[in-house]
C-alpha cells in the first residue's frame, strides 16, 4: 500500500510539473475584412484564416506572463511587423518601419 501511494504521488507531481501546451485564438477586423487569428504557444508562426488562405506571420519575439500575452510577428513584406495582443485586451497593431498604421479590433 505505501509503495503504491508513493506511486500516485510520483505520477500526480510529474502531471502538475509538465508544461500545458495551449493555443489563442480569436476574430479580428480590418477595414476590409474579418479574419481568423490562431497562435499555438511555442509555435514559429501565428495562422491567419487556417481554413481557408492559410496566411503565415513569422513570430519574432513573446511577451508572455500573468498579466500580458503578446506575440511580435513579421509580415512578410518589408518594414513591416504586427503586434498581436491577446491579454489584457485583444488587438492586432500593425506597423510599418516602426509607425502604427493601423489598428484592428478584436473579439474571442
């Protein structure tokens, strides 16, 4: 009985100590259009529409912790890079060379 406890003890501390792979998602809009944001944590790329076009934003960078989950993408085209915020507060910021050019509001 003891050998067994310490058993489920073992296996219930490895459970608690093992990473939780998670993904953000959300709808955002643009003044053209809706689209379908998808980030899955530790993933290389942020997926806009997967079902459909299939567009790919290269992360470059996370700020992640208990308070902000923001995730630093490029483009694809020159001097531009966006800033998807999922906490506190959802937004997709785009720049070119550094300015803000646009805002994009977004819901879960």
């Amino acid at each position: 009985m003891r050998l067994a406890r310490g058993l489920i003890v073992t296996w219930f501390s490895w459970i608690l100590c093992v990473p939780m792979a998670f993904a953000e998602e959300m709808i955002c809009k643009n003044p053209g259009r809706e689209y379908y944001l998808v980030y899955h944590q530790s993933d290389p790329t942020v997926l806009i529409n997967p079902d459909s076009d299939n567009a790919e934003w290269r992360v470059l960078s996370v700020l992640f912790d208990d308070r902000q989950h923001i995730v630093v993408a490029d483009l694809g085209q020159p001097g531009m890079t966006a800033q998807v915020h999922f906490r506190p507060y959802r937004m997709v910021e785009i720049f070119s060379t550094g300015e803000l050019v646009q805002t994009d509001g977004c819901r879960s």
